[in-house]
C-alpha cells in the first residue's frame, strides 16, 4: 500500500508529518458531486457516471470520499450521516460536509500539517 504524506517543517519548529495510506485520500473534488451521490444513494437509485455528469472511472473515487466522510459504510450504503444530509437546507448540507470533513482522518492530518485547530 502506497503512502501519502503531508510533510511541513518551519525553521522554528518541526511538525510530525501526518502519514495516511494513499487510499485514505480521494481523488475527488467537488463537493457538490459527494452530496449528490449520497442523494441518490439514499433514494436507492445507483450513482452512475451519467447521473454524476462525470468521467466513469471518477465514480469510485466520489464514493471512495462519501466513505472518507462518513456518508456511506463499506458497502456504499447510505449511513445515518448520509440519509440526515436529505433534511438539512443547502447551506446546512455545506456545514455538515465540512463538519465531515473535519472529523475525517484527511480533515485531521490536514489541520495537523496546517497547524490549525478545528
């Protein structure tokens, strides 16, 4: 399994990287495209590429960040996350992703690197 690492060293102090498996990080980008495949995912209707407006193989890596952020399991099953997310306006689905993000191992390891606190 591959690695990545968030190195970032000042010449006051050393910061401990934060090293998480590669997998652990998605390759998606777009928030947005995360919300709705937990949409569609919560109305039991398969997240397909066309559905998505994306590339096929980028499907996986939207799921692989719906996992990341708690809003599916391991089976891409919608999680209790995931189906509160359908009751909450637009700015407060925007909160709770970034909450999501926040309390994700990526969201720790990023803070770590950037010295900021949650």
């Amino acid at each position: 399994m591959t690695t990545a690492r968030i190195d970032r060293t000042t010449s006051r102090e050393s910061a401990s990287p934060a090293r998480l498996p590669s997998s652990s990080v998605p390759q998606a980008n777009r928030a947005e495209r995360i919300l709705r495949l937990v949409e569609l995912a919560s109305l039991g209707r398969a997240p397909t590429a066309l559905l998505l407006q994306l590339p096929e193989r980028d499907v996986q890596y939207y799921r692989q960040a719906a996992m990341i952020l708690g809003f599916l399991d391991e089976q891409a099953r919608v999680t209790r996350r995931g189906l509160a997310l359908g009751i909450l306006t637009p700015g407060e689905r925007l909160s709770r992703f970034a909450l999501a993000f926040e309390q994700s191992s990526v969201g720790r390891a990023w803070a770590r690197w950037a010295r900021v606190g949650f």
